[in-house]
C-alpha cells in the first residue's frame, strides 16, 4: 500500500508539472477561468453554460471574461485544448511509470472510471452540435494522439507476451477509440438505464479480454482478484 501511495503522488505531481508546463504561456487569470470551465462544461455541458453564468462562478464582471475570451465559442475551444492536454499528458505518465501493459491497462481504468463520474453524456452531443470547430479539434486529438497511444500499447503488449501476436493493432486502436464514443451515446445507453462509468468499464474489460494471451488473461485475473478454473 506504501508503495502504491509513493507511485500514486508520482503521478499526479507529474502530471501536474507536465499540464502547467504544456500550457505555455497562458496568463493566470485566463487560466483560472479555463479550469472553472472545465468543471461547469463536464458537469453540464456547453449548452446550458453562458457567459453570465461563467462570471458569475468566477466573481468577476463579464466584461473581465471578455478580455481574454473573445466570445463562448473561444472558451470552448480553450476548453478542448485543456481537456486533451491533460488527457495526453495522463496517457504519457501512466505509460512511463507503468512496466508491463496490465499495469497500464488497469491505471487507465481507474483514470477513466474517475474521469466519467463526473462527466455529462450530453457534452459530447453539445460539442457536435454546437461547437463543430471545437469537436473536430478534438476528432484530430484522437487521431494523433489518443490512437496512437493505444496503437503503441497494444504493440507493448504483443512484445511483452499479455496481447495475442496476431492482432491488427491499427484497426483495434481505432476501435477502441470509437468504442469509448459510442459509450457516451444516450440513445444506445439512456441514462435512465445504464451508468456511464459502468457501460465504459464494461466495453474496456470485454476488449482487453478479448485480446490477451492466456498469460495476458491470468494476470488480469490476479489483478483484478478473480479465481477461475482451468
């Protein structure tokens, strides 16, 4: 448990360091307004959010706002550009400081067990109907980044001997990105039925099964405590 801790406050002091390092040289206040929004936009979504209500959890005037944004289009965006940052920067350290691909695999999970909790399904329907600017920015994150990460974990895990050698980890890597989208669908998974996080973890545990070697399968096993027969 000690030395779960340690890794853990390596984390997150990395990934901090890494984020406030990759903002470059966004001023203090703009920022402060960016993270504000990042929580109102995953907790609501865009469209119920205005101007007004952003000045208002910032105690500031809007005419404050509108001195670093120019209107709600531009804090979406910065909004995205903050988002995928972060997001790319949690892949980076979760692959560095993870030896074998389970570790990674069952880091990611918890990261993202933690990141849809509080996330509203209906911002991904706001940014594509709302903001397609913004929405395309963050199509073109997960074609150069979030693919290419999972393309290069797979791989890791065909070479390590956990992922099956004969699996297409391109067209598994954009599976499995697309995987993750369909999951935010409300009309495949109404709210009403079905828990965001559970359907994730769901998609993600019957994939990575789906591609382990039988070593693969058992260490999987070990770290999630489950006995099967052989």
């Amino acid at each position: 448990m000690e030395t779960f801790f340690i890794i853990f406050v390596s984390f997150v002091y990395k990934l901090s360091y890494v984020c406030i390092r990759n903002r470059g040289e966004m001023d203090s206040v703009k920022a402060e307004i960016v993270d504000k929004c990042c929580g109102l936009f995953i907790k609501y979504g865009t469209k119920s959010i205005t101007m007004d209500d952003i000045a208002r959890e910032m105690g500031m005037s809007k005419k404050t706002i509108y001195q670093h944004f120019s209107d709600k289009e531009d804090v979406v965006m910065a909004f995205i550009s903050e988002f995928t940052n972060k997001q790319n920067c949690t892949m980076q350290i979760i692959a560095e400081i993870s030896e074998k691909v389970i570790d990674e695999l069952i880091r990611s999970a918890e990261h993202m067990k933690q990141m849809i909790s509080n996330l509203n399904p209906s911002l991904v329907f706001d940014l594509k109907k709302y903001h397609p600017k913004c929405w395309a920015e963050y199509v073109n994150f997960k074609k150069t980044h979030l693919e290419k990460f999972i393309y290069n974990t797979l791989l890791k895990g065909i070479q390590q001997g956990y992922f099956r050698k004969e699996i297409d980890c391109s067209i598994l890597a954009k599976l499995r990105v697309e995987m993750v989208e369909i999951c935010f669908n409300t009309e495949v998974f109404p709210q009403e039925q079905f828990s965001m996080p559970t359907v994730q973890i769901e998609a993600m545990n019957n994939f990575v099964y789906g591609i382990c070697t039988l070593k693969g399968h058992k260490l999987l096993n070990k770290y999630k405590q489950i006995e099967e027969e052989e």
